[in-house]
C-alpha cells in the first residue's frame, strides 16, 4: 500500500486556498440598501473613534441564527408580545 499522496490530491490542495478567508462580512446577502445600511451601522458602532460608537457592553442586539435581528435581552420579544396580545384580548371581554 503505498502512503504518499497522489499528484492530483497534492494539486488540488496547493489551489484551495486558506480556510474562511472573506472580504465581505455578508457573503449570503444580496447588495443592496439593506446590506449596506447595516454595514454601515456596524462600522459607525464598533469604531472607538466615530462619534455613534457603542462599548461592548451597552450593545443590547445581536443577530440571530438566521440573520434577523431580535432583541434577546432582557426577554425574547416572541416571548413577550403574545403575552400582552392575550392580556388586551381578556380585557376585551
């Protein structure tokens, strides 16, 4: 059996490239106003020198699994407006 690599595997290795290197932060997201609103957004809050700058710790978003944006703190808002839909429909009655 022989242990060395093949020419074509050696070959297809040395074209890859390096692992997770991406210039755009979005690469899923279609160009656009929305892209660009919120890259600039994040840019202008995370640049301790722009004047919209945010410290780590009173950033109160994050983006979620799926690329929404959710308040998640303190209480998940899914959680916490069909708790008071169903407390104006009981003072409805």
């Amino acid at each position: 059996m022989n242990s060395r690599p093949s020419a074509g595997a050696a070959a297809g290795l040395s074209v890859a490239g390096p692992a997770g290197a991406q210039t755009d932060p979005l690469p899923s997201w279609n160009d656009g106003p929305a892209k660009g609103a919120i890259l600039k957004f994040v840019r202008a809050t995370t640049d301790s020198s722009s004047p919209d700058y945010l410290p780590p710790q009173e950033r109160i978003a994050t983006f979620d699994q799926d690329s929404t944006l959710w308040v998640e703190h303190p209480v998940y808002t899914q959680f916490v407006w069909p708790q008071a839909h169903i407390r104006l429909r009981q003072l409805d009655r």
